[in-house]
C-alpha cells in the first residue's frame, strides 16, 4: 500500500528529486506483480546523477535500503540491506571550477579549497557539495571562472618570500626568548592579525595568514638556523686555534680580528661519567666536526677527580693525544672553595643563623606570619632568604638579610617561645653575625665581578688581588658605635678568620699563578696616546700585530686566549634549565640551546633561498 509507506519514509527534510526517484520506484513496483530488485548502489547512483543535474544537494538522510548514514527513520516493509564499506571517491580535473585541489592524507583523496585552505571529507568530492560550499563560505567569488581558482592554487604552491622570512624571523624570536614551539601559532600570530586588522584593516590582515607559524614550522625553521650557525661557528674555528671550557662544551677562537665565544656542542653523556666516557665523547664530536687537538691551546674545567684526575681523568687522557694543552682550573671555583673555610666559631654562628631562617622559611604559616610583622612594623623587606651550599650566593645574601630584620625575628621568635631569640639578644653572637655579613658581602662583590664574557687570566688575577684591600666593614661598625662596644672584642676573632682566609687564597691562587709575570702584555713599551696599543683591547692589539711580530702575537695570544672561569657554561646551563623544563621535557634541546645563546646570526635570506615552505605546513 503506496500510501502508508510513503508517510513512513518521507519527511519535509528530504529533497524533492530524491522523493521523485523513490515515488517512480514504488508505483513501478505496485504495477508489476512480479518483483524487479533494484540493488540500493543503482538507486544511489540515480539519485546522485538527478541531483547533480537539477543542481540540489542530495539529502544526508539514510538510504531506506539500508545505506550508509545515521538518520533514526527506518521503514516497515523492506529489507535493509547490511552496511558495505563505501568506496573512497576520486577527484576529477573539473573540479577546480569549483575552488578545490586535490591533496592526500592517509592515502586518500580529500578537497582542499584554494580560498580558505580548508580540507573537507573524500565524500564531499561531489560537485553539489563543493558548489555548496563555495556559495556558502565564499559568495562573491561563485561567479569566478576556473582560471582564477587555478591561479589561487599556483599561488598557494608555495608561500610568497616575505612570508617565509617573517616565519624564520618569528622562529628566531621564539627560541631567543626560550618560549615554546607552539607561542607562535597560538599567540604570536593570532595576536599580529588582530593588531594589524584594527590598524589597517581586513585586507593587510589576511596577508599575514599566509605566514606559517605551525609548531612543525618553528622546529624546523630552528634546525635549520641551528645547523647553519653551527657551520658558520667551525668555519671559523677552523681558520686559527681555539680553546675549551668544559662542563657544557664551549670554545673561544679568533675571528675577524677579535676574541670569540660560543658554544661548540651540547651532547647527553650515558652511562657513567668518567674521564674516560668524557675524553671519549669530547673526541668524537671534535673529529666529526673535523676539528685537531693540535690547535687547542687549553682545557678550562672545575676541580672535579673526572675532569682533573692525573691518572683516569680528562686531563691524563688529553695529554696524551696533545701534550701541549694547558689545563685551567675555573676560577670563580677556586674563590669559593677558597672563602668556603671558617673556624668552629664563626660556623656555629652561620649554622644557627641557617636554623633561625629554616625555622621560619619552612613552615608556610610562620611565613605568612613574619611577613604580616614586617608589614605592621613597616620594614623595609618582608621576609627571609634560604641559604644553599650549593648556590655560592646565597650565604651572603641570607646573613645580610637576616641581619637587617634581626628585630623583627628577635620578636617573631620571642612570641614564639623559640630558644633561637637568646642570639638575638646577645652582642657577641651579633658581632659576629654582622662581620659574617660583611665579609661574606665583599666575597659576593668577588664573585659578581669575576663573572662576565671575554675575561682572560690576567684580568681576574687582577680582580682577586683587589680583593685584599678592604679598609672597614660598614655593618659592623655601625652595631659597634650603637651598642658602645671596644675593637678589641672582636680584633681577635676578625685577624683569626681574615689570616685563615688569606692562606686558603695563596692555596688556591699560588704564586706563579701571579700576574706579574705577564706584564710585558700589558706594558710592553712607552707608547704615545694615539697607538692603537691604548685604542684596543689587549686581545685586539696582539692580534692586529700577527704579521708585524708573529712569535711576541703567538706568545700573548697564549696567555689570552685561555678561559680563566666557566660563567659561558654556567650562564648556558641556566638557559638550559629555562628551556628544558618539566612541561618540556621531551625537548631535544641541543638546536634551541645553540640558536638561544649563540651570537653568531643565521642567515636567514640563504635559508630562505634553499627551502620552500607550502601552506600545509
């Protein structure tokens, strides 16, 4: 019966040829006693074919013969049949007239309109689909004839030369500010269209789409820039000699008439980490660079037995593929085991002075509320610092802060019923707390200034022995003339502590380490005010001389060239920790750490002229 099966299948949703298909099928099958089969594909195709000709985009709506789709409406009476995988459709040349190009994921064929670079499924390869879509999305251009669509697509074959260099140029940025891969798509860019849309408009906006800023763009773009300046970096090594600090791996080399510095390589060590794993993997990169242990004149590295051990360290193992190298021990180390040494008493007043702000810094509610004492007394900081051994600055600066709120704990610690708060009220224990936080200030002052790029030997030599010429510590006289206490009370255990750090210094900086020796450098002639000798750097001036007086350059450079310290590899470390954090910790981190600290810059107009970038990426 017609009717019923009509009003069973049918809803206003269905489109009209697909509705006059269905009525021609079921009258021919009332007419005919005997049954023709009619396969839902052939029906399909028929319906597809009228639909494409009156223009009508067929309905999503299941196919009563049981076809693919999910509409909920099923019909009493006839068989579904059950579901067949579909066919993956194929595109067709004409297409294009359309504002689609064909691309392939996963092995299959997909439109991809070449106005807005959207990617619809492989069944909307239909013509009623992607006519939809282009009066849809893009009204004004439906009357476009195919020329333009095919020019839109040559143009999208490969993104314009501006675009390309505005993406290694915001790539450069993100790796030099330490940022993510990804700040470029989900920032950087949403951020510049929106800023140039409302200074300028739709128009210069849209131009700034077609830069790609993907985070598989930025990778690439920083691996690119990496690899170029790790060439740039041994070409230049290449051309004269170079040192090494080790820790991270970095050199120094001379190029274009100056001293410079970067960093070589940054590799992970397995294993162990010997001094024979370290010889063997610093080998290894130094010959697949194509670099010789000839031309290295010295080796900077901490104290460490894997570094500086005579038999099975780095050092036993270097000296004997290149006998000539010189090994350096940091500088800036030495200082602080040097000033690390104090006698009982002076240590018992540092590990109760830790205690104290242990005591306080520990417990987050003591915390909150030393900081609200501070805050109704109105001093002039709101809390305490944490020592650490292991931060070199930190024992000065926690003894100075906790000597400036030495009232506010005396009171914290009081309302407390701590025994700590008797120190506080004891003038020998703050006598001693204050020349601690004196001289523990002036070794902090050493420290700072031995940090700090193209130093040499020499010139912290220098620092170290200015070091030796302190008149007065300012903190401790101050509390002396308030409590009206003698010099004498503290005469002995200030000469104790200063001839104990004294001798601790001439262990660690002996006398042939002096720079005396080395004053021909400096002052190796009366010069007049307008020789180049007092217009240059040291390193500068005997290099400009190479060719003048090759053996006295040769012999200067010698003694310049050598790092005196590790702050290169300290400060890269610290960028290290910045950028391989925990949320990126699966980062192979060695081209962001070269292109983030290098200041050799890429060149990005080669890189540009060598690659092509597509939309798509």
């Amino acid at each position: 019966n017609t009717p019923p099966l009509l009003d069973c299948i049918f809803s206003p949703n269905l489109s009209t040829s697909l509705y006059k298909s269905l009525k021609m099928f079921l009258n021919f099958c009332s007419e005919n006693p005997t049954f023709v089969s009619v396969t839902p594909d052939k029906l399909e195709r028929q319906v597809e074919k009228e639909s494409e000709e009156s223009g009508e985009p067929p309905s999503k709506r299941p196919s009563p013969f049981g076809g693919g789709g999910g509409g909920d409406h099923h019909c009493k009476g006839i068989s579904k049949q059950p579901n067949q995988p579909s066919k993956c459709r194929k595109y067709r040349e004409e297409y294009t007239l359309y504002g689609f190009k064909c691309i392939i994921i996963n092995e299959v064929q997909h439109p991809q309109c070449v106005v807005c670079t959207e990617v619809l499924a492989n069944e909307s390869l239909k013509p009623v689909k992607m006519l939809r879509h282009l009066k849809t999305k893009h009204p004004f251009l439906a009357a476009k004839p195919t020329d333009f669509f095919r020019q839109k697509e040559r143009d999208q074959t490969t993104i314009p030369t501006k675009a390309q260099k505005a993406s290694y140029e915001v790539a450069y940025l993100t790796v030099q500010a330490k940022k993510p891969h990804t700040v470029g798509e989900t920032l950087i860019k949403p951020a510049a269209i929106a800023m140039c849309r409302t200074m300028h408009g739709d128009k210069q906006a849209r131009e700034l789409e077609a830069v790609p800023l993907s985070d598989g763009t930025i990778s690439r773009h920083i691996t690119d820039m990496a690899q170029d300046i790790k060439c740039q970096l041994i070409d230049r090594v290449k051309q004269g000699k170079y040192d090494l600090q080790l820790d991270e791996s970095l050199d120094v080399y001379s190029f274009d008439g100056t001293l410079n510095e970067d960093m070589l390589f940054c590799v992970p060590l397995e294993a162990k980490c010997t001094g024979e794993d370290i010889f063997t993997k610093l080998d290894s990169k130094l010959k697949e660079e194509g670099l010789s242990w000839d031309v290295c004149i010295s080796v900077c590295t901490k104290g460490a037995a894997a570094m500086l051990g005579k038999k099975k360290g780095l050092k036993a193992r270097v000296l004997q593929v290149a006998p000539h190298v010189n090994f350096t021990h940091c500088i800036i180390h030495r200082e602080a085991l040097a000033s690390k040494m104090l006698d009982p008493e002076l240590n018992s007043v540092l590990e109760t002075a830790t205690k104290m702000v242990n005591y306080i810094k520990s417990r987050p509610l003591n915390m909150r509320l030393f900081a609200t004492l501070c805050s109704e007394l109105e001093s002039e900081h709101q809390g305490l610092l944490f020592h650490s051994d292991d931060r070199w600055l930190s024992r000065g600066k926690a003894l100075s802060r906790l000597y400036e709120l030495r009232d506010e704990v005396r009171l914290f610690l009081m309302e407390h019923d701590s025994q700590f708060a008797d120190h506080l009220t004891d003038p020998d224990w703050l006598t001693r707390l204050a020349y601690l936080s004196c001289i523990f200030n002036k070794l902090n002052g050493l420290d700072m200034l031995l940090q700090g790029e193209n130093t040499s030997i020499m010139t912290l030599n220098d620092k170290i022995l200015e070091m030796g010429r302190i008149d007065m510590f300012p903190e401790l006289e101050e509390f002396m003339e308030e409590n009206g206490l003698s010099v004498d009370t503290v005469t002995e255990f200030i000469t104790s502590h200063l001839q104990a750090l004294l001798e601790h210094f001439n262990k660690f900086f002996p006398e042939e380490m002096a720079p005396e020796k080395y004053d021909w450098i400096r002052s190796l002639f009366t010069v007049t005010t307008t020789s180049p000798f007092n217009s240059k750097p040291l390193s500068e001036f005997w290099i400009s001389v190479q060719k003048e007086y090759p053996q006295l350059s040769r012999a200067a450079l010698d003694v310049l060239m050598p790092f005196g310290c590790m702050y290169l590899c300290e400060k890269t470390f610290s960028a290290l920790t910045y950028i391989k954090n925990k949320y990126r910790s699966r980062l192979n981190v060695e081209d962001d750490l070269r292109v983030a600290v290098s200041k050799i810059k890429p060149r990005i107009d080669l890189l540009c002229s060598t690659h092509s970038a597509h939309p798509s990426h």
